[in-house]
C-alpha cells in the first residue's frame, strides 16, 4: 500500500466489537485478567494500552520499521535512547541540535556520565575525527534544527556500521512522509510527534522507530520501566493527525518554498536557510536523500536584533510561539527560545545568530503569509528597498 493508504489504515482497523471506524481511546488504567497469567493481551496501561498500540503500529508502518514504541514527549524518546547507554560511554552528535536535545547531553547525562562531543552536521570526516574507543553512539539531525543542514544518512550508518555504532536520526523536522531514515541505514528514527505527525499543536508526543529487535526489546523495556508514556487520549489525537500527514506535508513544502523563495531576494533578509532552495549547500544530498524539503524556513534579519523585534511587532497570523509542524504559521526567535539552553558561546560556535528566526510555515493561504512577511520586513528595515510578493495568480 502507498504511504497516504497507511497512514489512514494501518493499525486502525474498525473495531471488532462495534464497527467504529477509529480506533477507541481506551481510558482505562487496568483491564481484567480470566485468572491468574491470563490477561487478554492487556494487564496496565502502563505497560500497553489498545489506542497506543494503534499509534505504535501505524508510525512503525509509515517508518518502514518493524516495531515503534510511544512515549509522553520528544524528550522522552531521546531519553529512553540515551538511557542504552551507561557512564563512560561517549556520543558523536551533530552540532546543530535542538536546544532540548543539547540540555539533555549536557546538564542531565554528562553528570551522569556520559560523554558527547559534536561534528559539523554536514562533515563526515569530522564525526570520524570525533570518534574514539569509548563511541558507542552517532545522533544526528537531519535537516537541523535551527540551521537546516542535511547530514548524510547512508554515509554516516557505514562509518557507524564499520566501528560498531549505533546511529539515531531525529527524523522530526522531515517527517517519514518526505524522508524515511531507516531505509539509509540508521538503526532507529526518533520524532517528536508534537510536531508534523500529530499536526495541529494540541498534543505532545514521542516516538521511537526501530528495525533492530534487540534494540526494540531494550527500549520497550525502558519504556515501561521509566513510564513516560503518553495517554490513550493523546495518543489518539496523533493517530488523528496522521491520518492527513502526507496532504498536509505538500501543502506545508509549497508553501515554504514560495516564501524561502520570496525572503531570499529581500533585501533586508541577509541569509535564508531552507534545503530546498538551490543556494543551499546540501541542496543536492537533499534532492537525493528527501522527497520533499519540508516546511521550516530559518532567516537572517539586516539590522540585527533591533530589526527583529521590529518584525515581529507586525506580524498577526503568524503567531510568536515555541514548536512547530501544526497547521497555524509559527515563528521562534532561537536565541532567547528553542536554543536558549546553548548560551551564547555555544550559539555563536554553531552559527545561531541574534538576528535568526525559524518560521513554521502553516497551512494558511501563502498569499496572506507572503503578504504578512512583506509588511514586517518593510516595517522592520525601513530604508531598504521594499521587495513586493510575487504575482499571486493561481496561489490559494
């Protein structure tokens, strides 16, 4: 079956008992047992609930992986993968993370004992420069939060594969609809499924998608040891949300391509970050590795932060808010936002500059949201020349 297909159906089969055609939210907690040793597939939601299940099933599909596992955020997938490894052993993360992720390196397991260096996301011989004998682990991004460089999935899995590492690409920013990391070789594919998979900023949620079975059975293992699971209800609204990923995927792409588009011949844009441009540096591996560039566009005001805040004054429908990937238009300032936790050394080292802002770009007609970025940069670089939206016949 084709993605759209499985993404409604897969591991949402009516249910047997009434013939609804989505699947229940089973809010309960325990479920009785025929007698001793014999549940009917379920003993405490903890451990497995029938909604979760569901979800589960249809992210593993839409993965291409043979197990998935559901956890209450992002954070906690990326904790429980962490939690495979013990004090002493040292990670090789891309350098350009979210800021959540670098928090968890850095303040939570590197007192706990675990290590982590970083490479250049897009420079294959600096993650092997970073490897050394207690590497147990490579993490990467791809496309990156909040500079959108693509790192090089296949490459990355035979330099892990040839020293014995796991890889783990947080697949978030893409989603399985435009890119599928597991079938590059990756061992397994974190999401947030706050973001694109549940698709309307109503829920928050994690994943973790494997083919690996002893990775699975660690995982599960963590999963239900630690708890973090999330709810049957948030667990629906995500199966909800994916069930329109792939139309609204397309939507959010051609939307973000006119505006990168429109934002990099404006004259008070310096720098626009999108991989679907061609000016982008990994524009090609992205053309090769993706099936489409995704809807998140980062840029570069002229004028620095005084420019930035006047930009954003202006701004109406295309709201200042943390995450993205819902159907509304969001927009972050990393800085002070999603990066904050890197402090101003570790941004600078990175390239996140005072001046940078990572759009969300929604499902609103993109003749409004063209319309909106013309205002706020003509208010917020007063005397540069006004570069007007593009001719809108045909756009919607």
């Amino acid at each position: 079956m084709q993605f759209e297909t499985r993404a409604i159906h897969d591991g949402q089969e009516p249910d047997a008992q009434t013939g609804a055609v989505n699947v229940p939210v089973y809010q309960t907690s325990t479920y009785l047992q025929d007698g001793i040793g014999r549940d009917r597939g379920f003993e405490y939601s903890r451990t497995g609930n029938p909604t979760r299940q569901a979800l589960e099933t249809a992210l593993a599909s839409l993965e291409g992986a043979k197990y998935g596992l559901a956890f209450a955020s992002g954070v906690a997938a990326t904790t429980a993968v962490l939690n495979l490894l013990k004090p002493g052993d040292h990670v090789v993360s891309g350098n350009d993370v979210y800021g959540g992720t670098f928090r968890l390196f850095e303040q939570v397991f590197r007192p706990w004992g675990l290590q982590t260096s970083y490479a250049e996301a897009s420079d294959l011989e600096a993650f092997e420069r970073e490897i050394n004998d207690r590497t147990r682990m490579i993490w990467i991004e791809t496309p990156t939060n909040p500079l959108l460089k693509v790192a090089n999935i296949a490459r990355l899995a035979e330099i892990a594969k040839e020293r014995g590492l796991w890889i783990v690409v947080d697949n978030t920013f893409s989603s399985p609809y435009f890119q599928r990391p597991l079938e590059f070789g990756a061992d397994a594919v974190v999401h947030s499924t706050t973001k694109y998979l549940s698709g309307h900023s109503d829920v928050i949620g994690g994943a973790i998608l494997t083919s690996n079975a002893e990775l699975h059975e660690r995982l599960k293992f963590y999963q239900n040891a630690a708890g973090a699971v999330p709810g049957p209800w948030d667990a629906w609204l995500t199966l909800r949300g994916l069930k329109t990923l792939a139309v609204r995927m397309r939507e959010h792409e051609r939307n973000a391509l006119r505006l990168a588009s429109y934002l990099e011949e404006n004259p008070a844009v310096e720098r626009v970050y999108y991989p679907g441009l061609a000016s982008h540096p990994q524009h090609d591996l992205a053309s090769r590795q993706m099936s489409g560039y995704g809807g998140i566009v980062s840029f570069e005001l002229a004028g620095g932060r005084p420019a930035v805040d006047r930009f954003l004054s202006r701004l109406q429908t295309i709201f200042l808010a943390e995450s993205l990937g819902g159907v509304e238009s969001l927009i972050c300032y990393p800085p002070q936002m999603t990066h904050a936790s890197m402090g101003e050394k570790g941004r600078a080292e990175r390239g996140i500059k005072d001046n940078l802002l990572r759009l969300s770009v929604g499902l609103e007609s993109v003749i409004d949201l063209e319309n909106e970025l013309s205002d706020a940069l003509a208010f917020a670089a007063p005397g540069l020349p006004r570069a007007e939206p593009a001719a809108t016949a045909g756009a919607r």
